[in-house]
C-alpha cells in the first residue's frame, strides 16, 4: 500500500512545530541562512501577487461578462454582498472583543528584547506594478475582453491564469512551509513566539464562533425569501460542510453540495447555476478569517486601525479573491498585497497570516459551500420554477 503524502496543512504545522524548536538550539550562522533564504521568497512573493491578481481576476471577470445575464449578475451581487457581510462583522466583532483578549504589552516587551538576525545578502526584486494597478489592470482586461468579444485575448487571459496558476503550485506552494519554518526560527529567535501563538489560540475559537453565526446569518435572509425554516435548511446542507472539511475545496464539494441545496427544494436548474459559481465567488467563511486574523495581528503589534480602513480593505477583498479557490490557500495568497498596501503589513506579518490561514483553511471552505445553499434559496425565489421540492 502506497502511503499518502501529507497535505499543506499538516506540512504546515509540521514546518512551525520545527521551526519553534529550531530556534532554540540553530546556530546564529544557520538561522541566517534560513533567514536569508526567506528574504529571497518574499521578495518574489512580491513580485507574483500583482500578477496573480491580474492572472485571476480578469478571466473570472471576462467569463462573467460573457455569460452576463439577470440570474449571473443577481447571483453575484448576493455572493459579493455575503461576502462584505461576513467581512464587517468579524471586524465588528473582533474590534469589540480582541482588545480585551490580547496582551499587547507582554508582545511589546517581548519585541523590545529582540535580538534579530541579519541575512547574508539581500535581494530586491521590483514588482512590475503595485497591487492597485493590478487590480483595475484586470477589471480593464476582464470587461473589455467581455464587451468587445476577443477570442484571442480571452484565450491569452486563461493561458497567463494558467501559467500563474503552475508558478503557486510547482514553486511557491512546495516551497511555503521552509518559508514558514524560517519564519517561526526568526519569531523563536527574537522571543516573539510565545505571545503571538497564545493570542491566536484564543482567535481562533472567536473565528470558529463567527463561522456558526454568519451561516444562521445568511439562512436567516434566505428564509425571508424562501419561507424555509433556517434551521432546518442548515441541516440538510452538513453533508455539504462535512465533505468541505475533508476535501478543503469548494469545487471538490459541489457534487454533494448540488445535491444538498436541491433537497433544500431549490429548482434544479437554479441550483445547478448557483452552486457552480458561488464556489468560485462566494468567499465569506474565508473574508471573515482574514479580517479577523488580520485584525487580531494589528492589535498584537499595537497598529493602528479605524472601520473606515478595513471596509475599505473588506470592499476590495471581496474582488480580489475572485477565482482564488483555483489553487491552495489561493484566497490569502490574492489578498497579500492589499495586506501590505492597505493595513501596512511586513513580511513576517504576511507570512504569519499564511501559516495561520491554512491552519483553519477547512473551515472557511466549509462555510463557503454551506452558504452557497442560501444563496441559491434567494435566487430560487425569483428565478425558479413555481414546482417545488420538499427538503428531505
């Protein structure tokens, strides 16, 4: 029998458990090494986020245009709107209650006392442009590409996708986990560690609390629409989440989800619309893991942050993680630029958000797929056939 090789989760973990312990007992000449290599990675991470954003944003955005009809936009305004939901109330939330979770004291002292090593040698690798160049570089391409007709670019757009799509997956997903191990080593080495991995613990039980309430949320605005008990509808979609939480991929999962949100009494034609594009679109269990990490992080380092800046981070969120399900932990590898440009973060921050993102990755996927059977309900209510189904 042929043994099955660990997935990014587990090597993960695996690279933060051995950088934790690396740290303490690497020679100063060995962690730089590390160090040195992660300045390497971060620098080309760099340079590929404006890239992916482009790569993956203009076809979605062409495909939509292209398809563009009452039920897609309809759907896609829903998808979009759940999504922003989700984001605000994980700020809402996490501005309410982090505070009084987080020591950012006992991190202040323990960055005053940091001793911090040096690379060997620094290497500057210039992004071909910033993250909000990318962004209207791909809405410009994905409308006109949609209005105009071209066939030639269309096909140009969906080859760059996939040569972006072959980049994360044969050079930056196998190489993520030594960046995260050198991550960890250089927190262990400072004495950052401790107090950054105590504050998420406790995150991370927030986050898995918001999860359960944006799915009663969002089956709670279904029901107004439908006049299904949201409960109940929330039942018959388990199949659904529990096979997300496995699978970790929202397209994995649309068999089953399909045939969960038909047992919800959706028409099968709407169902079969909806379901397919909500797992490319719907992204609110991710948002709402993103805003929260995010948030906690800058409260930790004792940054400043106001509503006004993360709706308008949550706003553009919401479009840039567009597609992003097409590769492993795409949605946090799309939103590493808007992190640094937006909210100000390092690159030890943004790696930390990495690690911290596909440690719940699952999670988010599950909530995802099981808000699609909501958003398929309301588009049911004014697109659907009067025959309906009882759920089961």
């Amino acid at each position: 029998m042929k043994l099955r090789r660990p997935g990014l989760l587990v090597k993960i973990l695996i690279a933060m458990a051995l950088g934790i312990g690396a740290g303490h007992v690497f020679p100063d000449m060995l962690a730089r090494c590390f160090i040195t290599f992660n300045g390497v990675f971060s620098e080309f991470l760099g340079f590929i986020i404006p890239l992916l954003i482009v790569g993956f944003v203009a076809p979605a955005i062409a495909d939509i245009g292209r398809r563009a009809g009452k039920m897609l936009l309809f759907t896609a305004a829903i998808a979009y709107g759940f999504t922003i939901m989700a984001g605000l109330i994980s700020y809402l939330t996490g501005a309410s209650l982090f505070p009084s979770l987080i020591s950012v004291d006992r991190y202040l002292q323990a960055e005053a006392s940091t001793v911090n090593l040096a690379p060997f040698f620094e290497m500057d690798i210039t992004p071909m442009m910033t993250v909000m160049t990318a962004l209207v570089l791909a809405f410009v391409l994905g409308l006109g590409t949609a209005m105009t007709g071209g066939e030639s670019l269309r096909r140009g757009l969906d080859n760059f996708r996939d040569v972006i799509s072959w980049t994360i997956n044969r050079a930056i997903i196998p190489l993520l986990p030594l960046y995260i191990f050198g991550i960890f080593l250089n927190m262990t080495v400072s004495g950052q560690v401790g107090p950054i991995l105590l504050t998420f613990i406790k995150i991370i039980a927030v986050i898995f609390v918001l999860h359960v309430g944006i799915l009663v949320l969002q089956y709670c605005i279904a029901a107004c629409f439908s006049g299904k008990n949201p409960f109940r509808a929330i039942v018959t979609m388990l199949p659904a989440y529990f096979t997300a939480l496995g699978t970790q991929s929202s397209a994995a999962t649309i068999p089953v989800t399909l045939k969960r949100t038909i047992a919800l009494g959706v028409d099968k034609d709407v169902a079969g619309f909806t379901v397919p594009l909500c797992a490319t679109i719907h992204m609110s269990g991710s948002t709402l893991k993103i805003v929260a990490c995010a948030l906690a992080l800058m409260i930790t380092r004792g940054m400043g942050y106001d509503f006004s800046m993360f709706a308008g981070f949550i706003s553009m969120l919401g479009i840039t993680i567009i597609a992003a399900p097409g590769v492993p932990g795409g949605a946090i590898m799309a939103s590493l630029g808007l992190l640094s440009s937006m909210l100000g973060f390092s690159e030890a921050d943004n790696a930390l958000m990495i690690a911290l993102y596909i440690a719940m990755d699952s999670f988010g996927t599950a909530c995802n797929v099981t808000g699609d059977g909501a958003i398929a309900q309301i588009v049911d209510r004014f697109f659907g056939k009067k025959t309906k189904t009882t759920i089961k």
